[in-house]
C-alpha cells in the first residue's frame, strides 16, 4: 500500500495540522514539542515543500515561527524563498515596506513580488512581517535560466554564476531524468539539467551570503531530497549546522518518504505529514 492514511496510524500531535514526524536518522516518530526542541539553533533549516499546498505552507510558517520564538532569535532570523528572483531583491524590499506600513496586504505582497497564483504561502509571508525583515529571494528569472538553456551558461552576466556552480553528479542526474519521465531527446535533457543545476548553486550562494543566526530555506523538495542539489552545494561552501525537511500530506505521503529510497537512501533529516 503506497499511500497511509497517516493521521490514523501514527498520529502523535494536535499541533496545527501537523499530525506526524519522523526521524530518519533514529527511525522513530517523535512529538512536535520534542522535534522543535531538536532542531538547530543556528544555521540553515531547509523546509524541502511540495508547492502550493495550503498544508505544507501553514506547517512551514509554524515551524518557523516556533522554532525562531524558541532558539530567541527574533532579531537575527531570515526565511528565504525559492519563488522570488534576487536579481528583483530591491522591488522586494521596497514592496516589503509597504507591507509592513500596512499600505498593502500579504495578498497584495504576495501577488505583486512571486504572482497571486502563489497565495498559500501567506502563512510564511506573515511571520517575515512579524519578524520585521523581508524574505530573500533566491532564484533566477525564468527569462535568464531560458537564455542559459537556448545560449549556454556564457550568454549571461557572469556575475550571476557562482565561482562555486557546478553541474550535478550521477545521483542527481538519475533523478532528474526519472522526474522528467525519459520522453526527452539527449540535447534537450542536458540544457533543462544545467538549468536545475544553476538554480541550486545560486539558492545556495545567497543563502551562504546571509549572516543571520538561524535560516529558513523555502524550496522545492526536489532540490532539497536526498541532501543533494541546493543543500549538498550549501554544504561545502558553509561550515554551519545544515538540517533538511521533506514536508508532505497524508495525500502526497509515500511510505519510501519514511523507509528511504533503495537507489538514494533517506531523504532527509526529519519527514513531516501534514493533514
């Protein structure tokens, strides 16, 4: 049976909708309280998502905000989001002003910096207000990752490379092609794989460039699972404690996303299943 009806058979929480959390590295379910407690103080949380699942972002904006309430750093907390474009970091900003003046709401923010079809992660967006400091964007623009594809990696600013980009080993690339279903030709498959592999050293080059305490990465799972693609390029360009995520729901749970993958092992640090 692939998919659980999770909440039944494991549930161990009545935090939010958050009904279960698993430990990979202990193979053992533990409570909200005992989990919060358990991650890191400093450095890089990375809550690897499946996108818009009103769910999963509630989950995420709880877990952030406990978490930062917990370790005491309010002042020194920054979440960073992989539907915002670095090179827009200003209008951002600016945007975010205006949010926290009241001048415009969270869906107006929302709307007008990652797109209104992006509208469920309100809950993240609402504690960056609380904590008073702007997300970071972490991305490229479509436009220039479609111009690396068409042109090749040289046809851009070089300023937007990382000195530290590089293309993805055999694990990855397995898995990009089992994610892209094999009805690719060759040529085509190597320029969307550089595409993904470039969106994973420029997430992990901003984020190395905060210098906050502690560190929230909003990203898809994909780049996330397996602490590879962005969080194993994190990982060697900073020496502070990076812990993983894979958030899902009792609908999108998948018992390998607890037993682990027999090609790829674990898939992070901690799985946790929203209702």
């Amino acid at each position: 049976m692939k998919k659980l009806l999770i909440c039944l058979l494991f549930s161990i929480s009545s935090y939010a909708n958050i009904v279960s959390i698993y430990n990979t590295k202990n193979n053992s379910f533990l409570s909200y309280t005992q989990f919060i407690n358990d991650l890191n103080e400093s450095g890089y949380i990375v809550l690897g998502e499946f996108h818009n699942f009103e769910n999963i972002q509630k989950a995420q904006a709880k877990i952030i905000k406990d978490k930062t309430r917990l370790a005491a750093s309010e002042d020194s907390v920054q979440i960073m989001w992989e539907f915002l474009n670095h090179t827009e970091q200003k209008s951002i900003n600016s945007e975010f002003s205006r949010y926290m003046n009241g001048a415009i709401t969270t869906t107006e923010f929302i709307t007008n910096t990652a797109g209104k079809q992006n509208l469920s992660y309100s809950p993240i967006m609402e504690v960056a207000k609380d904590f008073a400091r702007a997300p970071i964007a972490l991305n490229l623009p479509r436009s220039l990752k479609k111009k690396v594809m068409d042109e090749g990696i040289n046809s851009i600013d070089p300023s937007l490379v990382p000195a530290h980009h590089y293309v993805g080993g055999d694990q990855y690339r397995e898995r990009f092609k089992r994610a892209m279903g094999g009805h690719m030709p060759d040529e085509s498959f190597e320029k969307y794989f550089l595409a993904q592999c470039l969106t994973d050293s420029v997430m992990s080059d901003i984020a190395n460039k905060n210098e906050m305490n502690l560190n929230f990465i909003v990203a898809g799972s994909f780049h996330t699972d397996f602490f590879d693609g962005t969080v194993s390029r994190l990982k060697e360009i900073n020496p502070s404690t990076v812990t993983t995520l894979k958030i899902t729901t009792n609908e999108l749970f998948d018992t390998e996303f607890i037993n682990g993958s027999q090609d790829f092992g674990a898939y992070a640090d901690y799985i946790i299943i929203t209702e």
